[in-house]
C-alpha cells in the first residue's frame, strides 16, 4: 500500500509538472506573439516617422524657398519705394527752393514798385510845389 500511495503520489506530482509546463509554453507562446506583434507595430510607426519627416523637411524647403522669394520681393518692393521717396524728397526740395526764389523775386519787385511809387509820389509832390509857386 506504502507504494501505491508513493506511486500515485509520483503520478500526481508528474501531472502537476506537466500541467505547468504547459501553461508556462501557452504563457511563452503568448509572450512570442505579442512580441511579433509590438514588432510589427514598431517597424510601421517607424515607417510612418520616417514619411511624416520626409514630409516635415519638404514642407520646411517650400517654406524656406517661399520666405526666401518673399523676402526678395519685400526687399525688391522696399528699394523701389526707397528710390520713389528719394525722388518726391528731391522734387520738394526743388518746389520749396522755387517757392522761396519766387517769394524772393516778389518781395524784391514789391519793394521796388514801392520805391518806384514813393519816387513818383516825391517826384508829382515837387512838380505840384514848383508849379504852384509859379
């Protein structure tokens, strides 16, 4: 009796070990599968990274190209602008040099129709004297 119960004792310890090795290769076979899978998934989402920077750095050249050629042409616009001031600033410093030589010339012809009248004034003042006296 001793040895069947060392016996079945010794069965039942074997069902056990078996019962565990197999739920530890179901275990281990799970734990493949999920790596296989996490594997997967990393190479796509290093796939998608690798597309979605290739896409960043051709969005960042259109950028730069874009920025690049409207800067030239704020600086072209900014030059033009530049010379058009340039030139107003010239033209109205040619008016106001004008402006002033004509107020000038007036201002001389004024004091000279002036003097003029003050003459004939003086001059009819003396006729006026001398032919009365006579």
């Amino acid at each position: 009796m001793e040895s069947n119960a060392v016996v079945s004792k010794l069965q039942s310890a074997i069902a056990n070990f078996r019962r565990e090795k197999d739920a530890a290769q179901r275990n281990r076979d799970l734990t493949l599968e999920r790596l296989k899978t996490s594997a997967t998934t990393l190479e796509s989402e290093v796939v998608k990274t690798g597309n979605l920077q290739s896409r960043l750095d051709e969005i960042g050249r259109k950028i730069a190209a874009g920025n690049g050629q409207e800067i030239a042409q704020k600086k072209a616009e900014n030059d033009r602008l530049g010379r058009e001031t340039d030139f107003q600033h010239t033209e109205l410093v040619r008016k106001k040099e004008k402006l002033a030589a004509l107020q000038a010339k007036m201002a001389e012809e004024s004091a000279r129709r002036a003097a003029n009248v003050r003459n004939v004034r003086r001059s009819v003042k003396m006729w006026r004297e001398k032919n009365s006296v006579q």
